[in-house]
C-alpha cells in the first residue's frame, strides 16, 4: 500500500511538472535558429567559396554548428571580431589555407601589370579581359588601367611571351594601411 | 529579521557552498575562463537554486512529510531541480540566444551542480522553515555568484600573466581556487549561525 502511494505521488509531481514544461515549451517557443541570419548579415555575400563552403549562408550554417570562425578571406579580421563578438568566441587569426586565393604575400589586393619591353602587341590579352582594363592596339605595346583591372588573373594565360604578371597594388597615400597589430606588443608586468 | 540577514550573510560568506563545502565545484573550473558567461552562468544558477530550495520545500512539507514519504525526499529533489532547469533554460533560451551559446552545455548541467541538490536537502536538515528555505537558498546562489566571477576575472587576468609552463592552463587556476579558499576561511567566526 505504502508502495503504491509512493508511485502515486511521484506520478503526480511529475505530471504536474510535465504540465508546467509543456506549457512553457508553447509559451516560450523560439522560431527557427536566429543566429544563423545574424551571421549571414556579417558575412561579406561575396558567394566566393574561399571558405570551402558553396556561399556565404551555408557558411553561416556551418558556423552557428561549431565550424571555425577564420575562414572567411574576404571579410578579413573585422569580420572575424565580428563574428567572435556575436557568437562569444574567441578571435583567432584568420585561416592561412584560405587566404592564398586573393591575397598571398601581402594582404593588399593585385592588379596586373604588361613589361612593356617584351610585349609584342598581339592583342589576345584584350580579348581575354572581362573588363576592358587592357589598353593597346595590334602591333602596338599594350598597357594595364590600373584603377579599372580587378585583379581576375584571366590575362596572364593567353599572352604568348609572358610578360603579364600580377603585381600587388603600388601603396598610395590612399590605400596605405598601418598594420598597427603586426607590430609586436609585449606586456611589461 | 535579523537571523535572516545573519543566515543570509552567514550562507554567502562564511558558509560559502563553493570554498568551504566544496559543492558546485564543476562549474566553478567549467565557466569560470570568461567573465561574461561565468556572470551568466551566476544568473542562471540563482535562479535555478533560489526556485529549486522553495519548490523543494513545498513538496517535502505539504507532499512528502505528511504521507510520511521522506524517503522520497532526494528524487523528488532531482525530479523539481530537473524541471526548473529545464525551465530556466526556455527562458534563456528565448530571452537572449547569445547567453543561451554562450552557456552552451552548462545550463542543462546545472541539474547536476550538487550544490542545487545540496541547499534542498541541508535545507531539509537543518530544519529551515519557508523563508529561510528560499533565504539559504539564495544566499548559496549569491556566494556561488560571488566566487565564479572573482575567480573567472582572476582567470582572465592569469591568461596575460607570465605563468611557469608546468603551471600553466588547469594546475594554476586549481592553486588559485586553493588560495581563494584559504582566504574565505578568514571569515569564519564572523557569523555564529
């Protein structure tokens, strides 16, 4: 008898906790996982796939699910602060193996540039530029507009003597960057 | 009046749940490297435990003491602390989703941080009555909060100091938490309870 009142009285704490979690299950439902359209705001929707992941949405998925927060090339550190900041997480250099494809050595992007001794005037670099950054004639040295080649690398195969190679921009007053947190800081105690 | 605000200073600091009975220790190492989710954390534990030592001693007086049950006390106990975890973790769920990451897996263990078991049932055997029920139990909460977030900023700073490597990481924070314990020892005798 002892034994029965027992289960019953914890049958019905529970069924009464049990109430009291379903309620709040309906009362405090969250829709869907809000974090993941806060991370697709933050990434740059360039759609590039450096991250190894087909754009910028499926990364944001991959990284509300634990995925590491480095390795989007184009955002660049601020966005990794950014993201670290919103998900609580530590900031951590951005990803070496994703960042060759844009930027090697340095973190400026590169245009092309034609040396000019060598080039023949054959004009297959001009038909190759999407944007008709390439200036020049047939038979006449070709050159590169600077401020108009986005640095897509699609001219330097069809040129026949090599002589277009991808230089990183030249600094200008405009484009100098302080790389302040290259300089090493250490902390005197 | 005054027993409670002694009980309720003598629960917060001489009887410290963390330094002096050693309970609750696994979230006190486990969150305490941030300060932002060890002040989280405190939140939600406060909560969990103030709610858990009232809820408790409803069941035990008004359920369990009457159908002379008292060998039921511990599971009923687990059974309300898992649900007003449960609970607390909705709550946080829907309010702020970035605490709810930021706590991660520690908001469900929250159900076994003994310290919650342990107010319901030192609650039970120490005789409290309904106030000073919630009373203990808040003020385990709030010394529990006090030195998750001295420690988690003692943490934070520990990660800029020049630590020996046999000493790094883990082994520094437990001398640490040693040290903290030693110098909660110096408070007591100023509350006789």
């Amino acid at each position: 008898m002892n034994i029965l009142i027992a289960i019953l009285v914890l049958g019905v704490i529970a069924a009464l906790f049990g109430a009291l979690l379903g309620y709040a299950s309906v009362r405090f439902h969250v829709e869907g996982d809000p974090i993941v359209e806060q991370l697709d705001a933050l990434l740059p929707q360039t759609q590039c796939g450096q991250c190894g992941y087909p754009g910028c949405k499926p990364y944001a998925e991959a990284v509300a699910n634990g995925e590491a927060i480095n390795k989007c090339a184009p955002g660049g550190e601020d966005t990794i602060k950014k993201i670290a900041d919103l998900l609580g997480v530590d900031v951590q250099p951005i990803d070496e193996n994703h960042e060759q494809d844009d930027t090697s050595q340095s973190n400026r992007p590169k245009v092309a540039f034609i040396i000019e001794e060598d080039c023949i005037g054959c004009t297959k670099c001009i038909q190759a530029c999407p944007v008709d950054a390439i200036l020049g004639a047939a038979k006449q040295m070709h050159t590169i507009l600077i401020d108009e080649c986005t640095g897509c690398d699609l001219c330097v195969a069809p040129c026949p003597v090599d002589c277009i190679e991808m230089r990183p921009t030249p600094d200008t007053i405009q484009n100098w960057q302080w790389d302040l947190n290259k300089i090493a800081v250490k902390q005197v105690d | 009046m005054t027993d409670y605000a002694l009980l309720l200073i003598g629960t917060v600091l001489v009887n410290n749940f963390v330094l002096v009975q050693f309970l609750g220790l696994c979230p006190f190492m486990g969150v305490s490297s941030r300060t932002e989710t060890a002040i989280g954390m405190s939140f939600a534990t406060t909560f969990v435990m103030t709610l858990a030592s009232l809820l408790s001693y409803l069941v035990t007086t008004y359920l369990l003491a009457p159908l002379n049950l008292e060998y039921l006390t511990t599971m009923s106990f687990i059974l309300v602390i898992a649900v007003v975890v449960q609970f607390t973790e909705m709550v946080v769920h829907k309010t702020s989703n970035s605490l709810y990451r930021l706590l991660g897996i520690f908001l469900p263990l929250i159900t076994t941080n003994c310290a919650v078991l342990g107010v319901a049932l030192l609650n039970l055997r120490l005789q409290h009555n309904f106030f000073e029920s919630i009373i203990y139990g808040f003020g385990a909460a709030v010394g529990f909060s006090l030195v998750l977030i001295m420690f988690s900023a003692m943490r934070e700073k520990l990660t800029n100091a020049d630590v020996p490597t046999p000493f790094k990481g883990a082994a520094i924070a437990m001398i640490t938490a040693g040290l903290m314990s030693l110098a909660f020892m110096g408070f007591s005798g100023l509350v006789k309870i």
